[in-house]
C-alpha cells in the first residue's frame, strides 16, 4: 500500500524553452502547491515486470525504468546514478536531460543512501568489523549528491506525476532539464508530494534528477541514531523510499481509505466507511463516476467537477448497507486469533473509459488505550486486553531495505513470544507494514527523540530550536504518515513525541493532520511521563533502566519497575555468542572485551554514559567470578542475559493481572540492532541467538511456570485466551552438585485466561542444606502428565542489593551481588545428542535433536544451547528453535527442532554444536532422515 498525501490544486509544469532553463531555479510558481497538506492517496503499485529491488552491480549503469500507461500504473524507478556535487561541474540543466553522460557516476538502488551505495560497490571494507565505519571520510559527505535516473514513457498523451517521499534531508528534483521543486519544499524524511510533470514528459527516455542535501539530524526533521550505535557518516542522506512514476486520466483518484466500526461486545457486526478525493487535473469539465468494492460491499457514485476542482466522495451504510457487515471477518494480533483482510478496490471512469485506481488492504479491528486507575495506558484490541509485549525496532544502519531479512526479524519477533514492535523514529516502508498485518504484530510507531524532532521542547537537553520553515515540515511528516499507516490494523497508536511531549503549537499542527486524515487509532503525546496541552498525561513512563540491574529489579513496582507502561528498557548491554564476536571484533578487541571492564567499546554506543561495559563486567564478576578467558566470558555473559531478560518480561507478566497498580505495558530497549552491537538486544544483527533471546522466549511462553523473586512464589501465567485447568506445579531445590533439599507440588491448578495467574505455592525462606548458589526447577504438567512448562533458575542465598534511593535515569546502583560462583564448581555432565534432518515445504528443513543427560550422579546439565552449524562450523541463520537453552538433570532427555532454509546451509550437510554451563563442547551430524 502507498499513500501520498496532496494538495487540493496542483500545479502543471510546462517546459521551459532552453534559453530560459538558467531561470527555472528561481521560478517559486513551479513548486508552490507541492507540499503535502493532509489530503491523502492510496494507489496501485501495478507495475508489470518490476524491476529488481536489489542493487545494481557495481559499476553497471543504472536501469532505465519502463513505465507503463494503464491508468493508476505506479512505477517506481529501478535505481540511480549517484555522484557528489564536489566531482560534477555540469549545470542541473544538463545533468537532469536525457542522454547525459553520467561516466564515472555510482549505480545504486531504488533506495538507497549515498554511502549503502558505496559499500555496495565494495568502495570501503566491511564496516560491521572492527573500527572500519569510523575510517569512512565523513568529509566526502558534507556536500549535496546528485541521484539521476531515467524512464520511459511510450503514450506521453496520460497525465504523468513524479511521487516523492523519503529523502534524507532534502532536495532540488529536476526533470528533463526543468526544476519542478526546491530544496525548501522537498524537506524532511517524511513528507510525501506528488508534481505533476505532464507538460514536461515525452515518449521515450526522461530524465529526473535529485540534488540531495548532507543530512544533519540535529538540525534536519529526518532520522538520527542517538545512542543506539555508531551513526553512519553519511548520516543516511539519499532517498530510502521509492520514487514513483504515476499515470493517469484526467480524473485523479485521491485520498481512498476505509474507517471501520466494530461491535466490540459480540463482534458480530462491523461498519464500513469509505471516503476518497476526486480531481479533475483536465481543463474542461467532467463528469467521473467512481466505483469499486470495500470487501464484500459495491459501491459507486457519479460526480460532475469543473475544470481543476477537487472532491471529496464518502460511502456510508446509510447510502450503501451492504458496508454494514454481519459476522465480519476480525483481525486479531498473533495468538489471540486470526489475521484476516480486506480489499479496497475503486476506479474513477470518465466516459465510460478508467481514469485511476486505488486498491490496497485494511482490517476490522478495534483499539481503545485509555488510562487506568493509576494513570497508566492500557491497551485493548477488539475490547479484550492485551499485555503490550514489545521489542524496540531498529533497521539496518544505512536504511537498507531487505524484505527477506525484516521478514525474519519479524518471525523472530512471534518465536520470543512478543505482540508489538516500537518505532521510534525510522518508520519502516510500507511493505514493513504489510508484513505486520499478515502476521499480525502490533506496532507502535512515533516520532524519535534527541534531535531536531524534540528541539523545540527537550527542556534541560541541548536542541537546536525549530525555524518556521519546520513547522510545516512536521505537519506535513504527520499527514504523509498518517495516510500511510492508518488502513493497517496492525499499527496501533501514534506517539506524537519521544522523551518530550511537543508543546500547544506543535501538537495542534499534528492533531489537525491526523484529524484530517481519519486516524483511527489513539494518540499519544509522549513515550515518557509528560503531557501535551489537548492529549494530556501520556499514560507511559521512561524510567529507565537502560543498563545492568539485578533480576529482582524488575519486581519492585517503582522506577522501572513491573507497573504501568514502561515504554523502553533494558538491563543494558547484550554480549553476542562467540562465532559473532569473532565476526565484528579483531583479536585485540576480544582480548580487551574480558579483561578491561573500563575499556571504550566502540561497538557499544557512541554515548559517554554508555560506552563502556563497567557496570555490566563488574556485576558479572561480582556475582559469577572472574572470567578466565574469552570464552568463559561469553559463557558467563550467556547466563546473566538469560537470567536478567527472563525476569523483565516475567515480572510483566505476573504483574498485568493485579488489581493494584498492574504492569500494562512493556518495550525491551531493544529487538535488535541495526549495526554489530554489545548493546540493547534481543538477538543480533547476524541473527544469532544468546542469552537473551531464549530468556526472553522462555519467560513469553503462553502457558508459563514461573518463580517471583520478590516473593519467593511459583506463579503459572495464561497468555491464551481460553482458562488452563488440570494443572499440576512442581518445584525443587537443588545445591550446584545435583543434591535435592526440597520438594514439592501442587494439583487441580485453573489459569484465567487473557494473561491471567495462579500462584500455585511459595518457597520457604530458609530451605536447610542450601547456601550460597542454589538451582530451582519447575515444571508445570497436564492432566495426563505431559509437561507443558518447565523452567530452571541459578539463585543465592546472598541476594542482590540496590541502592534505589541513587537511582539514575539510567539505572539503579547495586552495592552488593548474589554469590552465583558456585556455579563454577558444578562436575561436568556429559549430553549425548543424535540429529536428523528432514525437508520440509518451501524449501525449508527441519533438524531434530535429542538431547539426554547420561551422567550417572545427579550432577544437572545446566543450560545446553543447540547450534546448528554448516560443514564449515559456522551458523546456520536464521534458525527457529522450538526450545533451547534447556536443563536437563541425569537421566532426562529433550527434543528439539531447528527450522531454517535449506539455501542457509550453503550446499553443505547439516551439524549440530552443542555446549553448556558444565556440558563440553561437541558437534554432531545432523544426516537427512531416509524417506
């Protein structure tokens, strides 16, 4: 789906004679009705044989797009050559006119920036390794880029309009020698316009060129990195959204979209309301009828507009009660029920003869986020509610689209058992959103913070104060957005600020456009605990934290704390596995990795508060022991993110069904990283799994056993939406050697369901023969016995201290740790493991491994991970496991499997690694299973 908002009026370029071409840069008439003002489009990417999304090889010259002439056809171009200003001294004239010469120039994608192109053309080495990003000569990208792409046009007799979103931070856009707009007008990452270049388009090849201004988020309502890694050089200037080639009669179709109304008490009925603009881009008048199909509803309707006039068309019930829906079809996020859309489909005729299209897809679906009795957002899809479990979103650093590879961070997202990714800032293209709705993650896009989005109104933060050209900027970002994203159930509400709330002009400017563009969804002022004049209270908190914290952290309802919707944290950084951080670090980076806490990271963060790993490495230390190497470092690193990630989404779980100051809400600071990290993720940019993802999975699961370590209770939470009855709970306590010192049980346990609790029994205070490190085992099983959960804890009777009258806004001291070293002296516990492989549909495969604890003493194997390799010991990614991570005390046995692409493998046979707490390191054959 696209939408491009519009002006009312627009404006015809005819060609300027050649020697009147010097003047067209001071020609204001040209651009004066360009920008966008909260009018909306959705079109058709009828495109026919499109060209490729990927880039062109280095050094090829840049395709020539083929447009079509079917009305509502939108093309977009098939790539760009890309030089800098500093190497051209050719006029914009010549440059933007078909046939010029553009030898020497770099060919890159349909988005692309400046620098994603270079690497592409292998023009500086891999700069995930090492330090290579900052050795890229951030001078070479202080001046403007020229991007130049060609198409052609058989029938020049349709009208033709250039779409325009995504550049970064702004642009001159000529056309066969002609500028049709300016800088002024073409600003900011978000605003979408649409130039209609009939007059200035022939048959054969055109020519349109982008003369993209250096891109300073500071000073520029674009995107920034902030903390979250090293920003790129380039600062991400280019264009990262499709241009697109528009053809059409002399009937624009406008603006089409779809409200919906559902009967959230049964569900059963649901009303439809499409609205779209008509405009007659002719002069003479016409008479245009526009007709069509929303879901299962015909509608249509004949209008007369004079020459130039514009319309606005809706279709209510009232009119046409087909539009009112009996047994609708509801879409539902992931796991409390099916994804199902709808089509809009309408035509604008004019004589009989199409003039434009619109087709794109929307969803029924209900969303209320009001505020609770303590203030705090609440969220409800379809009036049941829902426990926001969420991921901050990040893309790649150089905002290159991948859709195979955002498809598998999504399928991550479901496999952790989270509902919602966040986007602060960086909102993804609309194919991220068509991902989303299918299958069905919630999202929660906004506008970012730290740069020149919150300049005007970051309090006691250096800003730099918005001019007057940037409130129509913004006002225009918020429309082009909002018409993009509002027919799509799966986005969910739209933040209109980050760590500041904007201030009455501000917010009205946003309110007015997303009033004007019918958004259904709520709206929030800020992610942080602010207030806006007209929303007021925000209903979330940032409270941090954003570095290490104990697990207990997480259970006290203050601070960050499992209450209220905390709308970003983290207990800070995440070490990857050891085949990544070979990947991304030399030698003598790893060595400083383990053996100097205090050491600046430059894979971390470029941030003073977060540039190091001190707080981590002396938490780690303090509470496992002293790292004797790399490796021991990683494996101690596995069990800290393991324990620390589990007891963040765990303490939000067991806290959302409280009657007293309940958890509604929860975004871990982040998903992933959009760079080579050791900083706020879940899993990393290779897409390789740790710690932190299988806590994170293990603590989602939707029927789950767990241990509160406030209270000391074993908890069962239900994630379903139907009650979990017949359950039985076992817990026991274990000293390091395997040695059980308590036991017991609890029978004929009921969960609610929608994220309900029972507390199934407490563990004693004091169990005797346990001091120091002890283990916890649950397990929670069936009527019939079968385990349906099963969870194991590494705990000490020294227990962690916080300090939380010192709390920052970062994090919350510890003044002394948990003795985990204990752990050190488990025996080793031998794990056999026997592997197969199986094909599966769409060219997957499926390994499957059973894992059995064969030590003769009671010594437990405590948490194995499971790593499929390719013959060359290397990772196969992406992989979904259903388990893994799991601990097994002698005699137990678990299988697992291991999903993934047979291409990944890379024409090898399949392995699998297999390493542990106390479990050495092993591979077996994972050989294909005989039919």
């Amino acid at each position: 789906m696209l939408c491009l908002p519009l002006r009312e009026t627009s404006v015809v370029l005819r060609p300027v004679p050649p020697r009147r071409r010097a003047r067209a840069r001071v020609r204001r008439a040209l651009t004066a009705s360009l920008a966008v003002g909260g009018l909306l489009l959705t079109v058709s990417l009828t495109t026919g044989a499109a060209p490729p999304r990927t880039a062109p090889a280095a050094g090829a010259p840049a395709p020539v797009t083929r447009v079509g002439a079917a009305p509502g056809t939108a093309t977009p171009l098939a790539g760009f050559a890309t030089q800098s200003s500093a190497k051209v001294t050719d006029t914009p004239a010549d440059i933007s006119t078909p046939g010029y010469p553009a030898s020497g120039w770099h060919s890159v994608g349909p988005r692309s920036t400046v620098l994603a192109g270079l690497l592409a053309a292998g023009t500086y080495p891999d700069p995930f390794y090492s330090t290579n990003l900052e050795k890229i000569p951030a001078a070479d990208f202080a001046v403007p880029w020229w991007y130049r792409g060609d198409f052609t046009v058989a029938d020049p007799s349709r009208r033709t309009y250039l779409d325009v979103s995504g550049v970064v931070s702004a642009a001159d856009v000529y056309v066969n020698g002609v500028r049709v707009a300016t800088k002024e007008r073409i600003a900011g990452a978000y605003t979408r316009h649409e130039l209609d270049v009939t007059d200035l388009v022939g048959a054969g090849t055109n020519t349109v060129a982008f003369r993209v201004q250096p891109n300073d988020p500071r000073k520029n309502l674009t995107m920034g990195w902030i903390d979250w890694l090293q920003p790129p050089p380039d600062e991400n200037m280019g264009i990262v959204r499709d241009v697109l080639v528009r053809r059409g009669g002399p009937v624009a179709l406008r603006d089409a979209h779809v409200t919906t109304r559902l009967d959230t008490a049964s569900l059963a009925s649901a009303e439809l309301t499409v609205k779209a603009r008509v405009r007659n881009d002719s002069a003479s008048p016409v008479t245009a009828t526009v007709s069509g199909t929303a879901g299962p509803a015909a509608i249509s309707r004949t209008v007369s507009l004079a020459p130039h006039e514009s319309r606005a068309l809706t279709f209510t019930p009232a009119d046409f009660p087909a539009l009112r829906l009996e047994r609708p079809e509801v879409w539902w996020p992931a796991g409390m029920g099916d994804q199902p859309l709808y089509g809009l489909d309408l035509t604008a005729t004019v004589s009989g003869t199409p003039s434009d299209t619109a087709h794109h897809s929307f969803g029924i679906r209900d969303v209320k986020a009001p505020l609770n009795a303590d203030g705090a957002r609440r969220y409800l899809i379809n009036g049941r509610p829902l426990l926001i479990k969420a991921g901050g979103w990040s893309p790649d650093v150089f905002l290159r689209w991948d859709a195979r590879s955002v498809e598998d961070r999504l399928k991550y997202t479901l496999d952790l058992g989270l509902n919602t990714v966040r986007l602060e800032g960086h909102i993804e293209p609309d194919e991220f959103f068509d991902l989303t709705d299918r299958y069905g993650i919630l999202t929660l896009p906004g506008w970012e913070c730290c740069d020149k989005w919150e300049g005007q109104v970051n309090g006691e933060e250096t800003g730099e104060k918005w001019t007057a050209a940037d409130y129509p900027v913004a006002k225009d970002s918020m429309a082009a957005e909002a018409a993009r994203l509002r027919d799509h159930p799966s986005v969910i509400s739209f933040l209109i600020g980050s760590d500041f709330a904007p201030d009455a002009t501000i917010e009205k400017n946003y309110l007015d456009a997303l009033k004007a563009a019918d958004w259904p969804n709520p709206v929030i002022p800020a992610a942080s605990a602010k207030s806006s004049p007209k929303l007021g209270t925000s209903g979330m908190k940032m409270t941090g934290p954003y570095d290490w914290v104990p697990p207990d952290y997480w259970y006290a309802k203050r601070e960050g704390g499992a209450t209220g919707f905390n709308s970003e944290t983290s207990a800070g950084p995440d070490i990857p596995t050891l085949d990544t951080l070979r990947r991304m670090m030399s030698p003598g980076e790893l060595e400083t990795l383990w053996r100097d806490p205090s050491a600046k990271q430059y894979h971390r963060s470029p941030s003073d508060t977060f540039g190091d790993l001190q707080l981590f490495d002396n938490a780690l230390i303090g509470r496992y022991g002293p790292p004797s190497g790399l490796t021991d470092y990683v494996r101690k690193a596995r069990l800290a993110r393991y324990e620390a990630v589990r007891a963040q989404f765990e303490a939000y779980a067991r806290n959302f069904s409280d009657t007293s100051r309940p958890a509604t809400g929860v975004v871990h600071w982040m998903l992933n990283s959009g760079w080579t990290s050791l900083h706020w993720q879940l899993f990393d940019r290779y897409l390789d799994q740790g710690g932190a993802y299988y806590g994170a999975k293990k603590a989602n699961e939707p029927l789950h056993i767990q241990y509160s370590y406030d209270t000391r209770s074993v908890v069962v939470v239900n994630g379903r939406h139907t009650p979990a009855t017949g359950l039985t709970a076992r817990v026991g306590l274990y000293t390091p050697d395997g040695t059980r010192k308590f036991e017991r049980s609890a029978t004929g346990l009921r969960v609610p369901g929608d994220g309900g609790k029972a507390t199934a029994l407490t563990v004693p205070a004091d169990v005797g023969g346990v001091s120091g490190a002890y283990l916890v085992k649950l397990q929670l099983t069936d009527r019939t016995g079968k385990e349906v959960s099963r969870n194991v804890y590494w705990l000490s009777t020294e227990k962690d201290v916080l300090d939380w009258d010192s709390t920052e806004w970062y994090y919350t001291p510890t003044t002394s740790y948990a003795d985990l070293t204990g752990l050190d002296d488990m025996a080793e516990a031998p794990v056999s493991a026997t592997a197969g492989t199986s094909r599966g549909p769409d060219s997957t495969a499926t390994t499957t491994v059973t894992l059995r604890n064969t030590g003769t003493g009671r010594t437990p194997a405590l948490l194995v991970d499971a790593h499929l390799v390719n013959g060359s010991d290397r990772p196969v990614l992406p992989v979904r496991w259903s388990d893994n991570e799991v601990s097994l005390w002698p005699g137990e046995s678990m299988t697992l499997t291991a999903t993934y692409r047979t291409a990944d493998l890379g024409g090898s046979a399949p392995s699998v690694r297999i390493s542990g707490w106390n479990t050495a390191t092993r591979t077996v054959p994972a050989a294909a299973k005989s039919r």
